[in-house]
C-alpha cells in the first residue's frame, strides 16, 4: 500500500453541491428555493422563537430576580482538606492552596470552615475564618491570621 492509494471509505464522503450553477446541475436558475417568498430570499425565514405571530414563550414567561454586582464569591475550605495535605508547621496561604489544587482560583477571597479535626500545628493566613476553625486551629497549636 502507497499513499496514492488511501481513498476514503465508499459513501462516506459525498461530493458537494453547487447550487445556481447552471440549469443542468439540477439546481440552477432558483437554487432549490422555489419561486420567490420569504424563503427564497437572503435571511429569509422565520427565527427559531417565532410561534406564528402568537407572543413567544419567553416574553410570556414572568421575569425573576436580578444579580448583584456587588456579590462576593468566598471559597469555603475545611479544617479536614487542611489536615489531609499539610504537615506540622506549614503554613497555608491562598496562594498555596491554588498551587497543590485544593482552590481553582482565588475570587474575593477564602474563608476557613470547622468542618473536621486538625491535629497539626499550622499557621493559617486567609481572608475569613468561623469561630469553630479558629478555635480549632488554636487549640491544635496553631495560629490564624487574617488577610
């Protein structure tokens, strides 16, 4: 087998139409369109909401809510994902956590949650803590510091 003997398999690749060339193509003069309308002109046709006329589902429906710009997006972390990859004496940062992947990416901030034991002493720097995880950490021998 050489390369100028790879084809395609049959019928997997059809030959493409070139249509309003010339009436013996079969598709000359209007292309397939028919005879004027809406259809046969350029952009012609109805969007994919039009219902006829009858006013579209998505202006019937009743609008909710808002977003507020102002909103803050906290990543929460627990004392269990702290205990799980840190050793004694480490100290955790933002910065840290986004390079061994425990955080995607900092947004406004990130906020210590008490969820779970920690037995090592660690010195943890973040924006937020809850009362349990700071007292946690304390009493694990840690020191917390807020950013």
């Amino acid at each position: 087998m050489k390369l100028h003997d790879l084809h395609p398999a049959a019928g997997s690749r059809d030959n493409t139409v070139r249509k309003g060339r010339g009436t013996g193509s079969g598709l000359g003069k209007t292309a397939g369109k028919g005879h004027k309308g809406q259809k046969a002109r350029a952009g012609g046709g109805k969007g994919p909401y039009f219902e006829g006329g009858q006013t579209p589902l998505q202006r019937r429906m009743p609008k909710r809510g808002f977003t507020n710009i102002f909103k803050k997006e906290i990543v929460p972390i627990n004392l269990r994902q702290l205990e799980d990859r840190f050793e004694a004496g480490a100290v955790v940062t933002p910065e840290v956590l986004v390079e061994i992947g425990l955080v995607k990416n900092v947004r406004d901030g990130i906020k210590i949650l008490g969820n779970g034991e920690i037995t090592k002493a660690l010195t943890v720097k973040a924006q937020g803590f809850s009362k349990t995880a700071a007292e946690k950490i304390a009493v694990a021998g840690g020191q917390i510091e807020v950013i």
